[in-house]
DNA sequence: ATCGTTGGCTAACGCCATTAGCTTTTAGCT
DNA sequence: AGCTAAAAGCTAATGGCGTTAGCCAACGAT
C-alpha cells in the first residue's frame, strides 16, 4: 500500500479544519485519521499526543491571526487601525471558531515556547494599534488588555451564540469599536 | 450499608467544587462519584449524564452570580455600581473558573429552560449598572454587550493565566472600569 | 541492489461514560 | 407494627477513545 506522505503541519491542518467543522472538543484522533485515510495510531509518528496537536492548532491559529492582523494594519493608523484589527479579529474567530478556541488555554511553558512566540506578535500587532494614540506609556499595557479583553469577550460570546440575535450584532460591534476609539483619544 | 442520601443539587455542588480544584475538564462522573463516597453509576439515579451535569453547574454558577450581582448592587449607582459589578464579576470567577467555565456554551434549548433564565437575572444586573448612566435607549442593548464581553474576557484571559504578571492585574482592572465609567458618561 | 530509517498497520490496555438488572433501604399506608 | 412499592445504591457489562508495543513495508542513500 503506497504512503500518505503526512507530517506535523498536515496533521494540524486536518485537525485545526475539523475543529472548525465541528468544534474542538469533537476533535477526536479517530475523526483526524479518518480525514487523513489513515489509521489512528499513526497519528502518534507525527504529533506526540492530543494535548500536543491542541497546542499545534493554537499555534497555527495565533499564526494565522498574527498575519492577518499585520497585513490589516498596512498603512493604517488611529481609528482606521483600530477598526480594521477589530474587524480581522472579529472574521478570524466567526470563521475559524475551533481554530480559536485551542488558543484559550493561554499556558505558555516558557519564553520560548512556540505559543508564546506567536501570541506575543498578536500583541505586537495590538500595540501597534495603540501607537496611532497619544496614550500614557504608563497606561499602554492596560489599554492593551483592555483591547484583548473586549475583542476576546465579544467574539468568544457570539461563537458561543450568546447574542440575542433580534438586535443586529453587526450595529453592536460598529458602536463598540467606536467607543473605544473616542475613548482612546480622550 | 447505609444510604448517603443524594439528591441532583448535592451532585452538582459537588462537581461544581471539584471543577473549581481540578478545573472542569478534568470533572470525571468516577472523581464526582469518589468525592461523594458513592459508586459512579449511582450518579446517574439523579442526573441523567454527564452533560447534564454540566448544564447544571451551569445554572448554579449563573444563579450564583446573579445573587451576588443584586446583593453588590444594592443601593448603588453609576459609577458605584458599575465598579461594584465589576469587581463582583471578577472575584467570582477567580474564586470558582472551574463553575464559570461551565457556563461558556450558551445554548438555551428554549425560554424555559433554567440557563436562559438564570443568565437572564445576570444580563437585568446588567442593565441595572447601565441605569445609572444617561444612555441612548437605542444603544444600551450596544452598551450591554459591552459589558458582557468585557468582563467575560477579562475574567478569562485572567483565569487562564492570559496576562503577563509584571504589571499588576488589579491595577488594569480599575484602569478599566474608570475607562467604561468615562465612556458611559459620554 | 541493499540497508537502515521512517511511516504505516494490527493488537492490546486502561480509562471513562453509560446501561441493564439486582438488592436493599425507606417512606407511606393500613 | 407490618407490608408494599418506589427510590437509591450496587455489580457487571458494553462501547468509545487515547495511547503504547511491536511488526512490516516503503523509500532514500549508498
């Protein structure tokens, strides 16, 4: 019988789809091979185990974010950046919920940890939202986390479908992201 | 040998205590069972499955906190209220995340069903807070998603360990509430 | 062509959720 | 007080999933 040809990245990359299809805690390994017309032990050449390949899928994921969001903020800055990174945020986790979800557990085993690496270029590209502000260098790291917190808590909440939808979620992010904006510049 | 008298609320308090010890995904039926000196099927006389469970805990948190929102609301507004909320939002979850943790998957199978109307208690808290502030009447559903992301995220971010610990987490957290506060009056 | 490495497979183990069916306690009724 | 029926516990068994061990075939380098 000829090869699949898998490696790590092929192996995250069924798993991070499949996660997106049918939620990460339905990830099964079985479901992983099934995808990939292999057995499920082969799995165990390539990824040491399930906690690893969710540690995988968060890194791919904080990858793709991170990318996404520096490409967003080409060019931009102020509420043009800020409005561009909410919206690329917002469309990541609409889009890939399963994906997003493997990055919760935030448990970075060192500063070299891969998963500390890419979130910390997520925050780069948040900071660099801020820049477009005229902010207190003593409150940045506050506004940062005031950034993570609400983009996180919006979108985590509408994948979970905890919007009421008889009013427009779209109307509500617009009046979000402008509050902060005029927040900022005060 | 002598009964040990369960019953479905004694089964959910103490899952709900161990989710909090060992976090909810490590809540086995067997380590309820264990906990309660009782064989694991017998769980099953008072809650129909693991899921089950799960919803139950759930409904206890959202009751739990909703109690705790009234009783810290009492007599307060602006932004009174608004600090006292959100600091009794933040000191429940970092005391119980294993219980919050349940409370994620919003998926209210019907207006009856009790997570919909123990969350509903939590949001009326929420719009007791926005109150006190002079608010658009077409923008407060806006200002209540708000809150609700960002205390959820905060809370989250939080309780996974998600911020950095050399800048004080308290003192971001009064940053914040002063940022809303500001905002709100606006 | 061959040899060692690599990637796949089958078989097997242990843990967990869940169900079936039995036994005993216990509450309510006479 | 004694009887009965429901409720609450137990043991045994099933099926699924993660994981490991050990075997064999494919493939790249010599």
């Amino acid at each position: 019988m000829p090869r699949a040809g898998l490696d790590p990245a092929a192996v995250t990359a069924a798993a991070a789809g499949l996660a997106d299809e049918v939620g990460l805690a339905n990830v099964t390994m079985g479901l992983v091979a099934e995808r990939l017309g292999v057995r499920t032990p082969s799995l165990y050449k390539h990824v040491a185990s399930q906690a690893d390949l969710n540690r995988r899928i968060a890194v791919l994921a904080l990858v793709e974010v991170g990318d996404a969001l520096r490409e967003a903020l080409q060019g931009r800055a102020g509420r043009d950046a800020l409005a561009a990174a909410a919206h690329t945020l917002r469309s990541y986790v609409v889009e890939h919920p399963g994906r997003y979800a493997a990055t919760l557990p935030l448990n970075p085993e060192g500063p070299d940890d891969p998963i500390a690496v890419a979130g910390a270029r997520v925050l780069d590209s948040l900071a660099a939202v801020l820049a477009g502000y005229a902010i207190d260098p003593a409150d940045t790291v506050h506004a940062m986390r005031l950034l993570r917190s609400l983009f996180h808590g919006f979108a985590t909440i509408e994948a979970a479908g905890g919007f009421e939808m008889d009013t427009d979620v779209d109307q509500s992010f617009e009046w979000l992201v402008d509050f902060i904006d005029r927040g900022l510049k005060a």
